[in-house]
C-alpha cells in the first residue's frame, strides 16, 4: 500500500511541506503562506474577482474587529461563533471597556454599516465583495483545510425581497461550481445543506462539496440566503417605491485558502503535487540534458523556447542549474509543474524535444518547431483530463445502492476490510435532525448537501425507513 | 477663503465621505473602506504586484498575530512599537498562555521564519512581499492617512551581504517613487530619514516625501536597509561558498492605504475629488444631455462610445438616470472622475460632443467621429498635468531661503497673517538631534527627509549655526 493511502494526513502534509508551500509558525493553528502556496490562492483571486465584477459586485473592507455586543445581536450566530472567537482585551496599554472579536465572518460589522448605506430602493441592490483574514480558534487543524486564521472572501448583498435576494444565492453558488471545477479541474456537487449544517444565522445555505483522495468530503464553497434575519437583527430598512419602509433581503457567500488544500488533496499522488496548468505558480519546466554544456545550441533553443512561451503570458521557468537531471525531474514532479520538456544533443540532432506531462504517460518527442504549439495544446488537455479524472474517482467512489444504516456500517467495514475508502453515499433522509445525528454518532458519516442534481433518487429515509424527503449525501467530511 | 484653506481637515473628512469612499465604524480608529476607496487601492496593488514581481519579488502571507516574546528579541523594535500595540489575551473561552499581538509590522515574525527558511548563500536572495492589515492602536487618528487598522504591502528580503541590501532597499524606494509619481500623479522627494525619524529596528530608514494641499508633509513610502539587528535577533545566517556561517542582512519596505489619502489632499478641490486617471475607478462618464429621452439617436451613439471605450479597457460609465445633468455634473465632479462627455440634440446635429476634463478648464467641442480618441488623449494628458501642476504648487511652497530658526518663526508667522501655508523649508542641519528636537518643539516642523536630490545646498545647521552635515526638508506632517 502507498504512503498516500496508508496515511492520508501525513502524506498530505509531508507533500505540502515538502513542495515549499507552507510552514507552520509557533502560534497555534497559523501557518505561514509561502510563495508557492501563496500564488495558487492569487490565481483563484484573479478569476473570481474577474467573475465577481462581471455581475456587478464590487470590493471593499471592513475592520477587522467586531465588538462584542455586535455578535449579540443575532442569537443563531453568537451560538455559532462565540465558542471560537479570539477576543483583543487590550490596547495601547489600556484594558478596552468593550471586548473587541477578531472577525470569524463579518455579518455582523456589514449589517451595522448597511443599515445606515441603505435608504431606499435606488440604493439597492448592494452587492459587495471583501478579501480579509478571518479566525476561528478551531482545536483540531490541518494546513490551508482548517487554520486558526484563514484567507477568504465574503460577499455580502442586500436585496429589495426574497427573490432577487435567492437569485444571487443562487448565482454565487453558480460561480462557484465553475471556478472550482474549471480553474481547479476539481469536480463539485452543488445542493442545499441540511438545517443542522446551515451557516449560524442563515435561513439556508447551499455549498458545494467536493471529494478528496481519500474518499473525504471538503465544503469548498457555500452561499447563504439570510432572509430579514440580519436585517431586522440591525435594522436595515429601506423604502420603497411605494414609500413603505421593509427589511432587506441578505445574502452572503465564501470560498477560502481551504480551496489551496482541497486541490492538492483532489490530484496529488506518491511523487507530490499535481497541480492544474491553470493555477501553478509554474506551468511548464524546461531542462537541459544530456551533455548539454558542451553544446550551446541547446541552451540557445532552451532560451527561445523560454522566450516564446513567457511573450504567450505561460508561466515558464528554465533550469540550467549544476543538479543533474534526475534531480530535476524529481523536484519538479514535487512541485507538480504540471509539463516538463527535456532537450539534450541527441534531441536536438533529431530536430525534436521530449515533453511529459505531471499526470502521468509517457514522454512524447515533440516537433522542436512545434514545441510552443505542443505545450499550449497538453496544458489545455491536462486541465480537462484532471477533472476527468477527478470525476471518474469520485463516481467510483460514490455510493448510490446502500439504503439502510446497517447496509451502510457494513459497507464501512468492508472498505475497512479491503483498504480502500468508503467514500460518499447517496441515501434518502426523512427530514428528521433526529435520523441524521444518529447516522453520525454511528458512522461519523454527516449530510454533505442536498444535491440539485443527484445521480438517483432514494425513497426511504436511511435511518428510520420512512418516506424520505431528500436525497442526500452523506461523507465523512473535513 | 475657500473651504479648503479655511479648515483642510474639515474639507477632508467631508469630501471623502460626500464622494462615498469611506465611513466611520464604531471601533475606535477603524474606518470601512467603501469601494471607490477600496478600488483605488486595487489599482496600486496591481501596479506595485507588477512592479514587484518583474524584479523577482513574490507575495506570501505570514500571521497576523505575533507572541509577545519575539516583539523583545530585538529592542528598538519593541520600544518603538509596544506602546500602539493591541493584545488577543482570550480565545475560545480561555486565557491565552502568552499574549499575541495584532502586528504592526512583521519583521518579527517573518525573522523567526527565515532563520529557518535560510540555510545555505543558494537560498539567498529572499525576496518575498506580503499584502496585509496591520494595527497601530494610534491616539489621533484621520480616514485613510492615520487609522488604527490599515492594509499595506510590506516587503521583507534578506541578502548576502551589506552591498546586495543596500541595493535592494534602493531598488524598493526607487519603485516607490516611480509608481507614486506616474500612478499618482503626486511628486515626492527621495532621500534618507534622520536617525530619529527611523523605523525602529532600522539601520537606515529612506523615505518618499509628498506635498499636501495644506503645505503638510506625507510620508509616503519607506524602505530600511535592516542591517543583520533582525537576523542578529532571530539568528538568521547562511553558509556561505567558503563554508562559513554568516548572518544575513535584510530590508523591508512598505506604502499603506494612506497613499489614498494622499491622492485626495493631493488633487482635490472645492468641488470634490479629483483623480489621476489612472487610479479612477470611473474614467469617464457619459451624459445625455437636453431633451435627449424624444431623440433616441442621441442614446444609440453614447452606446456606441461606452462600447468602445469599454472594449479599450477604459473604465467608463454612462448615467441615464432620471437626475437633471446639473446634478449629475455635480456628483461626478465630487467624485473626482477625470472626464465627462456630454451629449444633446444640438451636439448630435453638428455632429460633435463636449467634454469637459474634472481638472478645470472649459467645456471642448470634439468631433464625435474622433470622440474616442480625445477622450483617450485627454485621459493622458490630465494624469501628466495633475503631477506638473501637482510638482509646481510644491515647489511653490518650498523655501530654500530660510537659514535660522527665527527667520523660520517669522515664516511661520507671516504665513499665518498671510492665511497661506508655511509649506516646507529645506535647511541645513549640524547632524545633532538636540537641534532637530529644538526646532520640532518650537514650530512643529519635523525632519522629513535628507533629500538625495535637494533643491539648493544648505551650509549652517538652522538651529545652532554650526556647519551643517545636511539638507534637510524640515515641515508639518501627517
Ligand atoms: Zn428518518
Ligand atoms: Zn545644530
């Protein structure tokens, strides 16, 4: 059995560390972002923000501390927050009269401020973005999946009424299906959580649940509709046309670093990283080999090579460092660059390079005069193949036949017995919070979503046997 | 007397709230940033990043929160900034062991990091930045310019040796200044901070100076050459070739959130914002003028200019809004936005338009055939004329005839009888900080900058007489 499915976890963070994208610090839970780390997160950055602006959002900042009596506000989300809330107690030397929360979320700070922005209807919709550090004193972490302090986004907008308000829910959530799959080849279900997994203070919530290699889920995105609930909690009125004054309708939506994470866990294999072309801080190596020293022209070719695909805006590096090519490879490999092109003498007098992809397969010699044209054409195929992949693991590994709590114990076991994952399960769920807690203490399988789009559809709750309501999901989950 | 010379602070706080780009929030000193402010720092964000990474710098992020412990590894460092220090003593419903910080800067912990990320000369150079909120807990505090949360890039590297940091230090202020110049449009003084003036910890502190339209001085960007005090405190050194442990020297550099602060007092006037273009978030706004709503060619042709401005990246809106052009004209000059194009029936029969530049002049008839491209001229010549006029009022209100402190107080205080600013005066300095004490008590001028370019050459220290060491720009700041 390999090191990535004996142990999960430790092949995880031997990889990420391994691979220099991060490094722990001595405070608890915090890591330190490195550059390669760092720069996955900024090219979600760009094309989120490039989506975002293109319906209308804009960005914006908050402070980051939130006073106490703010989170008091709203009762569902104090209880859901106050258990993990760093607390700043003191300033400047002086204890504060008000205790001041380093922000988990910031409903609370944004609902202040929109209850003064918004007057009427012409000020309406609000619909605005932040990029902002944020915290939860979580017990148990795991780098860039569950840290102290994260990165993320939030958006926070505010609607004439329900159904403008639950089209934008709807629409974030849209986005975020596409970006997840299309920039991290990561395959998603989108769907709505069950009550018990809602947001604190969210009328609904729906997410998108992606699978790990380890049959694990990871909620890698979720947007909430608020109803009036943070609008009546700080008064954010309007009026409207017809000069009456009303709630607002809210809505708020995230993705995190936690996307960092779930994209090495989604590709990675026993050599490292496995990084989609359109997020790796480098897309393409190129490294000489073979006596190459010796023979200037392959350099020469090398830098034109270089030259051609960095004017095509391709994140390309070339190593002409002593390490032998072997080493190389290795490190590379690693770093998961996701195309590698070798050229030594023997290459060169057959007019031809090799090239490798990260996925796997065989070197294939290139047409040197085509080389540019090959690697644009295999980082595009790579990006699809890795969320082919990707799908084809997760169907594999979703479950839609088990229909009782016992069939489902039992299918736990035998993947025990077999050494390999349990993976998701698709089961039908009364609606009861009863049914799904007791699936959880037995299994540790909790409701991932209820998906839009499910692959069948389940008649009878898995727990008590009765009609069920919903089609759910259930995983063992980050 | 205008507002504007009548009460600078007051036209401030007012224009930067009437042209929505920021508002107050309930925590002491921290201010939301509403997104026509955010949006002109997306703008220097993106042209520091591409500044930053064509000379091989990369981003990362660090935690925010620092152990009290390292803040006394290195003790200028915590003599500096202990006092402004917010504490995180609780979290999750316990007393913390140690108390975290909320950083002010990250020299701290980043220093803990590279001593273990820097083992060998082939790790060298570092050269990493970070973009972050940071919290100075500040008694006084002004939107933008002095807040107790901020956002900031901060650049932290470490190097070989003394020339190779020196160098870098150099290479950041040089950034510095070309971006805050040509982005900005806002002229600065380059030069070296006295030892008073530096950042603690700092061996040598640099500094870009900029001109308020009240005569004060920003301090716009700073650069410290570290020496090896942070490596010294954290133990950061390298093997170098010969195979010798050696302590590396490091440099950090930063501009902040105030830089938008700056652009408005920089620029702005009575009737509001005005802005470089460059940093606009609306460049042009389009406006339908006379009965324009029963001539329907007259809305067809400004969709035709909005499209194409738009497809030629130009960040251009166009209001057909109920409101009357009057009060159109009024809100988007309060907003600042440099160039406004103005379309009625009269106009479209002699098939041109009128634009108008925010920066004062009058209305120009351009041939509607051509109006794209005097839109896209004009844009370049009001980001030129904004720095000249910009550099012409500085150097207006520098004096480079004041020798001693009395001539310096009578300045002052014809100044002052003259209701017109005391600006900034270059003189000359001993090199003793009981002479720049002295005259910081007795006018509130303080030492912005020894320029590297001066004006003039200054040969008596101001306050004692003596020979000067340096040309110093001595003024009021921020
Ligand atoms: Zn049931
Ligand atoms: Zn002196």
């Amino acid at each position: 059995m390999s090191n990535q499915q004996n142990d999960f976890t430790k092949w995880y963070i031997d990889t990420i560390q391994k691979a220099d994208l991060m490094d722990y610090t001595p405070v608890r839970g915090c890591i330190a972002f490195k550059p390669d780390g760092y720069e996955i997160w900024e090219h979600i950055q760009d094309e989120m923000n490039r989506r975002f602006k293109e319906t209308g959002h804009r960005n914006a900042y908050f402070p980051m501390l939130i006073p106490e009596s703010f989170f008091e506000k709203e009762k569902d989300h104090i209880e859901g927050f106050s258990p993990e809330l760093p607390w700043v107690t003191e300033a400047a030397g002086e204890k504060l009269e008000e205790r001041l929360a380093l922000r988990p979320t910031s409903e609370t700070m944004i609902g202040h401020l929109y209850s003064d922005w918004i007057k009427s209807y012409r000020d309406l919709p609000v619909l605005i973005n932040q990029w902002a550090n944020v915290f939860r004193w979580e017990k148990k972490t795991l780098p860039f999946i569950r840290t102290s302090e994260f990165l993320w986004q939030e958006g926070h907008t505010a609607h004439v009424d329900e159904e403008e308000a639950r089209h934008e829910t709807m629409q974030m959530l849209e986005i975020y299906k596409e970006v997840v799959e299309e920039l991290l080849a990561i395959p998603v279900y989108d769907g709505q959580k069950t009550p018990s997994e809602r947001f604190a203070g969210a009328v609904d919530t729906f997410s998108i649940e992606a699978m790990m290699k380890d049959g694990k889920a990871v909620q890698a995105g979720t947007s909430h509709y608020l109803g009036t609930k943070f609008a009546e909690a700080f008064d954010i009125k309007y009026l409207t046309k017809e000069n009456k004054h009303q709630f607002v309708h809210t809505t708020s939506w995230g993705t995190s670093t936690r996307l960092i994470g779930s994209v090495i866990m989604v590709h990675g294999d026993e050599q490292g990283l496995v990084l989609p072309p359109r997020v790796a801080p480098t897309q393409v190596v190129l490294i000489p080999v073979g006596p190459w020293k010796k023979n200037p022209a392959i350099m020469e070719k090398l830098d034109e090579i270089y030259a051609e695909l960095k004017s095509k805006g391709i994140r390309v590096r070339l190593d002409d460092s002593d390490q032998s090519p072997g080493f190389k490879f290795n490190e590379y490999e690693l770093k998961g660059v996701p195309v590698r092109l070798e050229l030594g003498p023997r290459d060169l007098d057959n007019n031809q390079a090799l090239m490798k992809a990260r996925d796997g397969g065989e070197k294939v010699a290139v047409d040197l005069t085509e080389a540019v044209a090959s690697i644009e054409q295999e980082l595009q195929t790579m990006q699809k193949r890795l969320l082919e992949n990707a799908r084809t693991f997760r169907d594999e590994n979703s479950h839609t036949n088990i229909d009782t709590l016992d069939e489902l114990k039992k299918h736990i076991e035998d993947s025990a017995t077999n050494e390999v994952t349990p993976g998701w399960i698709l089961a039908g769920w009364c609606g009861d919070d009863a049914c799904e807690e007791h699936v959880k203490d037995e299994t540790k399988f909790t409701t991932r979503n209820i998906p839009f789009n499910p692959p069948a559809e389940k008649s009878a709750c898995i727990n008590c046997g009765n009609e069920s309501k919903h089609t759910v999901w259930f995983a063992r989950a980050y």
